[in-house]
C-alpha cells in the first residue's frame, strides 16, 4: 500500500506538490512569473480549462465519460456570442448556460436513459454540437460587448469563480446527492441494489458537465473577446488529462474536482513553460502530446496494478 | 403451502418463474413467510436461491408470478420500492461500494432514499454488537472479507426494516461471530421483525431457522423442521433418495500422470496430490476452500507457486495457453469464464484446438479436417444441437457444459481438470457428462474432479481429498468413501459451530 | 442472452447502397453516369480501406475503437510526401516507412491498451493527439511531392475505366477475409471479442493479440493515407482528418458490434459505400458542412440505439 493511503493524505497530494513545482521552475525559468499581474492572468486564462475539467470530472465521478465536452463548450460559447449580439448581456450569458444544460440532457439521455455506450455515444453528440456550432457561426466573429469583457479588468478576478468552484465542491461534497455520484461510479450494480437511482444520478452528471463547460466558455470569450466555432475540440483530451493528472479514476468513485484544479492547472502551466522557454511552435504540439499522453499512461498502468 | 396459523403471511411469493436466455433460474418458486419467524431456506448451488432473493429485493424482474407483502400484491420496480417496503436485504455478493468509507455504505439506502440518518451511537452499537470495532472513516476497500459480510448485514440492520433477509451471510466468518450475528438476529426478530435466512450451511440453517424451506432446480420441493438430519435436507437438495447410490467402476488404475507438490496460491495454503491415468480423483469440502483455486493454478490461470511433473516431466505453466500446450485442459462450470455466446458451436468446440490444426506459423489453418473432429465430437458428447453452425447461446446450459467438455478433449489433453462442471445442468445430460468423463478415464486420462454436489463426488471419484480452508484435511478412498466421512471431514472442527 | 441480430445480412445492406443510389438518380437525373458511380466508388475505397483498421479494433472487443486513424493516415502521407520528394525510384522507401511508422504507431496504441486500463479510445485518441503533433513537426520543414506512380496506381484507370484503387480496395478485402477466417489471428481476434476471459482460457494470450490488432490498424492506416494521397493529389496537413468518425459508423452500420466478437470486413465494406452515398446525397440537396455533421452525429446515435445499447442494472 501506497505511503500516501497509509497516513492518509487526500487523494490530490501528488498533484498539488507537482503544480507546486511547477509554479516554483516557472518562477525560476521566468523570472517575474509570480508577480501578481502575471500570475493574474495565467490563472485567468487557465479558468476555462479548468471548468471544462470540472465538467468532465463530474461524469467520470460517476462512471462514464464525456467527449463532447470541447465541442459543447464551442457550442455554448457561440450561442452566447450570437445571442450577445440580439439581448441584454445577462440573458445571453443565461442563454448560453441553458445550451449547456440541453447538450448535457442529451448526453444524459443517451448515456443513462438509453444505455447507450459513453465513450462512442458522446463522440457521436460532440459532432452534433459540433455541427450546430457551425450552423450558428459559419466564421469566426461577433464582439463581446465591453461592460462583460470588463468584469475581468480587475487583478483579483480570477480568484473568485476559482474560490468559489474550490469552496463549493469541498462544502457539496458529503451532500446526499454528491454521495450518491460516487456510489454509482463506484460500483453502479451495489448502488442500485443499495436504492440508489443510478440512472437519474449518471443523467445528473452529464447535466452538471454542460454546465461547468458553460461556465468556461463563458471565461473563455472574456479572454479572447470573440466568437470561434472551433475553439473547443482541442481542450478535450486536456479536460481528460486534467481530470487523471488530479487524481480522479477513470473508473469512476475516487476523486473529486479539488484534484482537477490542481491538474489543470498543472497542464497549463507546463503549456505555458514550453511556450516561454521558446521551443518552436511546430514541436510545441508534440511536447503537450507527449506529455499527455505519459500521463494517460502512467495513470492507466498504476490503475491497473491496483485493481 | 405450509399452514401458518391465524395471521395472512407478511410475505408470500406464489409460482415465480425467472429465465435468464436458456437458463430457467426460477421455475414456479412459492413461500409463505409469517411475521415473527426466521426462515431457512436452502438449496446448492444454481437452485435459484439467489435469484429468489433478487426478485423480491427488485433487482431482478420476474417473468411470471406474483409477490405479495403484508396482504397486498408487491411489484418492486427498482430495489428502493423494497427498502421503502421495510425489506433489507443482506446480499451475497456484498452490495457496498469499496470506494466508500464504511460510515457512507451503510448510510446510503438512508441517503438514497431520504430517510433520516441512524445516529452515530446507533452505529457504534449496533456494530460493536458484532464484533465488528472499525473506525467508520475506513474505506471498505480495506476491509476483509468477514468484516465486509458484517458491514452487508448491519447496513440492513440499521435500515430497522421489518423484514430482514440474509443471503449466505456467514462464508467468512468464523465461529464467534457467527454466533454474535445469530444472536442479534433472534434479538431482532424478538422485538418484532422477520428474518430470511438463506444458506447452504445446513448446521447454521437448522439452529437459527424456526422452519426450513428447500430449493432445488427454481422450485421449493420440500418443507422441514430444523430437527431434520443433515442428510435428509442433502438428499432433498440433490434431489436423490437418501440410500448410498450405486458407485461407479473405476477402471484399473496406471501410473503417475500427475504430481503436485507444495502448491500455494491465494485461497490453497500447501496442497500436494497425485493423480494417476486412469483415475478420477475428487476434490470435496464445502463451496470456496480453495477447490476451485487449486484447479486454476494448476491451469495456470492464477500465480502460484509450487511443484509439478506431467507424465514424470516437471511443468510449471504460467498461464493457460502453455497448461494446455503441454498436455492440461480446464473445464469449468461457469459458463460466463467459457463461453462465446455469438459465435457457432464449432467455433467454441475448436476454440483451444486451433493450434492443431495451423500451418504457415498459423498463416493457414486446415478448417475442413477441423470441422470434421468438431463433428466426430459433438457426436460422441450426444449433443443436443441444431447442427454445428448454431450460435452456442441457443443451446441449454447442460449441452453448453459438453461443448466446453469438447473443447477441453480436442486439445487432447493428459490431464482433465473439472472445476465444478455440472453445476445447475439437468439430471439426465448431468448423467451423459459423466458417462463420457468414465470413458475418457477408461482411455488413460487423469481427472481431477471438484463438484460442489457431494453425490456426484461420491459416485464419480476413487478416490476424494476434502478440503477445508485451502488445505486438504482428509483423504477418502474405498471403503472409507461414504457420505458420512465426506460430509463429516467437511464440516469439520474448527469450522462449522453447529451439527 | 441472445446476441443482438444485426441487420439481416450484409446483402441486405447492399441492397440498401444500391437503392440509396437509386434515390439519388432520382434526385438528380444527370448524376447516374458511369463516371460519377466510379468516383464514387472511388471515394468508398479510400473509406473502406481506412476502415479495415477499424473493423479489426472493434472485433477485438471492450469497446475497442481506433481514433488515431485519420492522423495516423495523414503522417502515412506526410511521409511519403516528403521523403519520396516525388521521385518514383524512392516511392518504395517512402511507403516501406510509412508503413513502419503506422505499425509502430499502432503498436504503441496496442501496449496502452493491453497493459493500462485506459479505455481504447481515450489511448487511441491521446496518440492520435501524439501523431497530430509529429505531423505538424515533420510535415511543415520539407516539401515534397507526389510520386506519379501513386498516381498512376491509385487514379488512373486501369480497366474498363475502373481505377486502380478499385483493384487494390478488392485485394485488400480478400486479404482481410482470409486474415479474419483462415489465419489463427482471425480466430484469436474473434474468441477476444466474444469473451476476453473465456479466450484466455483458451490458451489465447490476449494482451499479444491486441497489440497485433492495434498495430494493424496503424498499418492499414498509413497505407490509406498514402493512397488518399494518390486519390486527391493534393497534401495537406489535415488530409486524414475527416475519416475518423466515418470509420467508426462504417463499421457499426456494416453490423459490427461494438462489444466485438461479430461482424465481418464485408460488412464494414457496405457500410463504407452506405456513407459515401449518403454524403453525396447530403451535398446534392445542398446541405452544408455542418449539416453533414450533424446528420453523422445523428446517424451514429441511431444506430448505437439499435445496435449498441448495454445491459440494464435492472434484469
């Protein structure tokens, strides 16, 4: 057994020390990088991935899994850009909550009502967002309005949806229906032998994750200010990575979106470290893939030696 | 129906029938429980049992039948319709999350279904009442297997249903607590609940239960009183007379085909045999001591370590692609380990067998002459089929079983290993398995033969090594083969408190 | 429990490409002329031998998909590109690598699978993200050039106006069949994806086998990456892209299951034809790229919901 089960450490120790490495190397490598207008906006700009994560971290709490993410991120994000430019800002914030919240009920509906398999059936989904992304934003365009785009003038901005998301989770999660997530994603036959609505919770999920993917794509279009029906696919396997660096299982009932955080935030921070250490772009890729992909593998490989 | 006095029975299942695909698990199963009562119900493995408790726990949706509780027709759609009735079931295979601390497993039918949460000294009491003294903080994952089947059985407890039902909450435990658990099931009862108490542990059963249902093949067949001997409620299981039955011939016995020595694997603790052509040599004791892991390390299926000669040639197969290889074939009873349901009778005959028939480094295989042998062996194994391009999952569990047994023979082995291999299969093709295993012994197999029914044993073995937690505590040959030393080296010392 | 039917059998769904084809004559009376049905065919073939990949991962049972085919395809291009510099003497170097490189690529799918309990398709789709970036390395230093004789092999016609990818699809067919019906691997494939546990106990090694399977696809990949690059003459750096998806509802349409263990090349071959019809019935009515998505995103639900739905927690 492991050194870190036996004194009992949460389940985020090892993330939470390798981003604080990072942090440090960071500063090392590039000076001035703690400085608060920095940090300020590296944290700013790792907000959508991390609810992206957040999202993802939900469905897998509960056993499945959910490609779509990036293309209903995309989605949500261009239905607020479009609606930004028909309605009062807040309405189309709210609007493009709700799309979220549809595409999640439609994963949900497939996943846990129909029984559909996860993995293909939200592959499936990701390119029927996808698809209607494009139809809403053929191009690339549209215009945040200025009074949004300022609410993230402020240096401290950023820490509040971060707090906020952090404290939630940590107040949510001995909740009944937090609990009950774990359950089902932890061995779904007990569960529901055990009176838990399995499938209400895995739908529950799925409704959660497209709003998480709302949230960040709403920060995402603070940040870039503009439009993109594209924008979203590539943070998908990052959201995954985020969600197996934090320490949460692909199998599902361990782990939890404190984990997330700090696994997101972990990953932007290497992003952002190979940027500054000027390593040209055509290898950029490759690094992030490579690195990527060594940690699906080491995650999938400790798994199995558990099991 | 057994007569129940005055009062309408609180729980009452009438003709349940239950099929899953080919196999026909309930097959007009009917009980009548009263208030206040603990009753027994046992039966061997794939009698139903199981099946039984599901259906009424809403798990499991019968075919056809009907469940009555407390007077009124009783159709759980989903297991929460039952804990909401006031059942609580404690299942075999436990239903705890081992992700979950213990503290948030037995809270969770609370949780679920929004009732009030036990206090946390109704807990601690209930569960030092068991002897169960872990901090609650504790992830089930780390428990053992005993504390685990305590944690199953006070989760329902703390429900304070009105119905308690026990599904074979005792394999783990060892004799004390198995005494504290019975004494809070009587405690419970005395203050007005109702107890189903399911096992195969006959000693236990007659003890604790104030009557004794037994089920065999989906039905309740007969009614006893707790004072029935060991052997009646046996015989009554198996469904055969309760006179010796005739023992099978064994054909002359030749040398040594098989040499086990020192072998230790998780569940066997140091077990050595021989087993010689010729002969069919049984393994006993009652379900999970180790039997069955014995056979797959031999197979190689699991690690172990030890000592081995085939034929006089030391072995050590590490995994079963070289046990078959040099000679070994496993045949095993649970037909989800063996079975390509999708795929044509032929394929699952020749599933081992194809390194046989390859040529090319198996860039060719010679599928005529396959088919041929796969004939020539469904043929010889009397099979029951639609012809050799049916899909295996059309055909009965019994005639599935031969096919396995087919497999297992075109490999043309030295040695048959038979790892409870008739379990839950109709008398009559039970009767054609082992009249082929004679035949295949008169030809110079080896076999060693693990059936969780005794009588089998009895008649197909020469000779039996009774097995007891991992380790073989008695060998009985000849006249020392009888029923009684078997059943008596089973329950042995230490571990059956009663009977 | 009764396996899931598919859809009768495979003539069944070529009977539905040859009505869907029908249907579009209809819609467009000047569209059924021998030169169009031939380049329909013809992209068919490109799909169909994208998808042979596919259909031995989604044999090999567990939910095994492959969604590194399109960029392994796209690197199988690149590489002939730039290292046969469009010189016929290096063609064969060129293509020999490639098609190491999709071995080897598919190889590493195959290990991730195999020994880590990463699902197939997260594996495969972190490699394919791992490919992406190889492609984008290597693809944007040189420039190359088409060998013409890709060209002449994969465009031009060879008989009776029928191009030579046509042959080439056909051969490949009958070498995939005789793979998955007469060879030891075909058997070993099948008992995997019927029941992994049962096929161990068989005296299958799976871990072996799925490696074999995974490195396949990637060989069948880059082959098809190459011979896309014959068929549209043009490289691009997201040339194999758009195949991915269209592999898997190829696959699943020609009545393979998910779950693995049944189906065949032949179904996965109608099944390819089936989508390129409906694209080209989709472009005719003028129905854009995000229609086509949608209506693939579409399509793949449906089919899951008759195909692919799993056991219910309630029996």
């Amino acid at each position: 057994m492991s050194l870190m089960a036996k004194v009992r450490l949460p389940y985020y120790t090892p993330v939470l020390l390798l981003t604080g490495l990072l942090l440090v190397l960071s500063e090392a490598l590039v000076p001035g990088f703690l400085e608060p207008v920095n940090l300020s906006r590296f944290l700013f700009s790792a907000l959508p991935m991390i609810f992206l994560a957040a999202g993802q971290t939900l469905v897998i709490l509960g056993g499945g899994i959910d490609l779509s993410l990036g293309s209903l991120l995309t989605l949500t994000s261009v239905t607020m850009v479009v609606l930004f430019e028909k309605v009062d800002p807040v309405i189309a914030t709210l609007g493009g909550v709700a799309a979220g919240a549809v595409g999640g009920a439609i994963n949900g509906l497939s996943v846990a009502y129909l029984r559909l398999q996860p993995l293909v059936a939200t592959f499936a989904t990701s390119f029927l967002f996808g698809g209607v992304s494009l139809w809403l934003l053929p191009q690339p365009r549209g215009t945040v309005p200025q009074e949004v785009r300022g609410l993230a003038d402020p240096l401290w901005f950023p820490l509040i949806p971060l707090l906020l998301l952090f404290g939630g989770w940590v107040l949510l999660r001995h909740t009944p229906r937090i609990t009950l997530l774990y359950a089902a994603g932890g061995q779904a036959r007990s569960a529901y032998a055990s009176g838990v609505q399995v499938t209400k919770v895995r739908f529950g999920s799925y409704v959660g994750a497209g709003l998480l993917a709302a949230l960040g794509a709403f920060f995402l279009l603070l940040e870039t200010g503009t439009g993109d029906p594209l924008v979203g696919q590539p943070m998908l396997l990052g959201s995954i990575t985020a969600v197996v660096l934090g320490g949460t299982r692909l199998s599902g009932g361990v782990g939890g979106i404190e984990g997330t955080i700090f696994g997101a935030l972990l990953l932007v921070l290497f992003r952002n470290l190979v940027f500054f250490l000027g390593v040209p772009s055509d290898l950029q890729v490759l690094a992030e893939g490579i690195v990527v992909l060594l940690a699906l593998a080491a995650s999938g490989y400790a798994l199995r030696r558990e099991a | 129906m057994p007569t129940l006095g005055k009062a309408e029975p609180l729980l009452e299942v009438r003709g349940l029938v239950k099929r899953f695909g080919s196999t026909v698990a309930l097959d007009g199963a009917a009980l009548g429980l009263a208030k206040g009562e603990i009753l027994g119900l046992v039966g061997a493995n794939g009698s139903g049992k199981s099946t039984l408790i599901r259906a009424i726990a809403g798990i499991v949706l019968p075919d056809r039948g009907e469940i009555r509780w407390k007077g009124q027709a009783f159709r759980p759609r989903d297991p929460g319709a039952a804990w909401r009735a006031g059942i609580a079931v404690a299942h075999q295979e436990t239903s705890l999350i081992p992700q979950l601390s213990l503290w948030e497993n037995l809270t969770l039918p609370h949780r679920a279904l929004g009732r009030p949460l036990p206090t946390l000294k109704e807990i601690q009491d209930l569960l030092a009442s068991l002897g169960l003294g872990i901090p609650l903080e504790t992830p089930v994952s780390r428990l053992s297997a005993a504390e685990r089947q305590l944690a199953e059985v006070a989760k329902a407890l703390l429900w304070r249903p009105e119905l308690l039902i026990l599904d074979e909450p005792t394999a783990a435990l060892d004799r004390e607590q198995v005494e504290a658990l019975f004494s809070r099931v009587r405690d419970f009862v005395r203050r007005g609940g109702s107890c189903l108490f399911v096992s195969h542990r006959l000693g236990e059963v007659r003890s604790l239960c104030h009557r004794i249902l037994i089920l065999r093949a989906g039905r309740v067949v007969h009614e006893a009183e707790p004072t029935s001997s060991p052997e009646e409620l046996l015989a009554h299981m198996a469904g055969r007379d309760v006179s010796p039955p005739p023992r099978s011939h064994g054909a002359t016995v030749g040398g040594e085909v098989l040499r086990v020595e020192n072998l230790w694997a998780p569940g066997v603790q140091g077990v050595s045999l021989e087993v010689h052509r010729g002969e069919v040599v049984g393994l006993g004791g009652l379900q999970g001591q180790g039997q069955r892991e014995l056979l797959l390390a031999l197979f190689g299926a699991i690690p172990w370590r030890g000592r081995l000669w085939l034929d006089g040639r030391p072995l050590f197969p590490s995994d079963p692609s070289e046990a078959l290889r040099s000679g070994l074939a496993l045949v095993s009873g649970d037909r989800q380990e063996m079975a390509f349901p999708p795929r044509s009778v032929e394929e699952n005959l020749l599933a081992a067998a194809w390194p046989r028939f390859a040529r090319w480094l198996g860039a060719w295989l010679q599928l005529d002459q396959a088919r041929q042998e796969a004939l020539n062996m469904a043929k010889s194994l009397d099979l029951v089929y639609g012809g050799l391009e049916t899909p295996l999952a059309n055909l009965s569990g019994g005639n599935q079983q031969k096919v396995f047994l087919g497999r297992a023979l075109l490999v043309r082995p030295k040695v048959l290993l038979l790892d409870d291999p008739t379990v839950g299969v109709d008398p009559p093709t039970r009767a054609t398995f082992y009249a082929r295993v004679q035949e295949l012994a008169n030809r110079g197999l080896g076999i060693l033969l693990y059936s969780s029914d005794e009588e089998e044993l009895l008649r197909h073995a020469q000779r039996v090594l009774v097995m007891v937690r991992g380790q073989v505590v008695a060998i009985l040959e000849g006249e020392k083969l009888t029923r009684e030393r078997l059943l008596a080296a089973s329950l042995g010392v230490r571990n059956e408190p009663y009977g | 429990m009764r396996p899931r039917v598919h859809l009768g059998s495979t003539g069944l769904l070529f009977l539905l490409c040859l009505l869907l084809l029908l249907a579009q004559g209809l819609v467009q009376p000047n569209f059924l002329t021998y030169a169009q049905v031939i380049n329909l065919l013809k992209i068919a073939a490109v799909l169909g031998i994208l998808t042979i990949g596919q259909t031995l991962v989604v044999l090999s049972g567990q939910e095994g998909v492959d969604l590194s085919i399109g960029a392994v395809a796209t690197f199988g291009a690149v590489l002939v590109y730039n290292f046969s510099q469009g010189k016929n003497e290096s063609f064969p170097i060129a293509l020999g690598l490639a098609l190491m490189a999709g071995l080897s690529l598919g190889s590493l799918n195959g290990v991730l699978v195999a020994y880590s309990r990463l699902p197939p398709l997260v594996a495969t789709l972190g490699v394919g993200t791992l490919v992406q970036g190889l492609i984008v390395w290597l693809g944007g230093r040189e420039r190359g050039a088409i060998p013409p004789i890709l060209v002449d092999l994969v465009s031009t016609p060879w008989i009776l106006g029928l191009p030579g990818i046509l042959f080439l699809w056909i051969l490949l067919a009958l070498s995939v069949t005789w793979l998955l019906r007469r060879t030891y691997y075909g058997k070993a494939l099948y008992a995997l994806g019927s029941n992994r546990r049962a096929a161990y106990l068989s005296g299958i090694r799976p871990e072996r086998y799925l490696i074999w399977t995974y490195a396949l696809s990637g060989f069948f990949s880059a082959l098809g990456g190459a011979i896309l690059l014959g068929h549209v003459q043009v490289m691009h750096l997201t040339l194999g892209q758009a195949y991915t998806l269209p592999t898997v509802v190829a696959v699943v349409a020609g009545g393979t299951l998910l779950t693995g263990g049944v189906g065949s090349y032949w179904g996965s071959m109608a099944g390819a034809l089936l989508i390129t019809l409906l694209q080209s019935v989709l472009l005719t009515l003028r129905i854009e790229e995000f229609g086509r998505q949608i209506a693939f995103g579409v399509i793949l639900l449906g089919l899951l919901a008759v195909y692919g739905r799993e056991k219910g927690l309630r029996q």
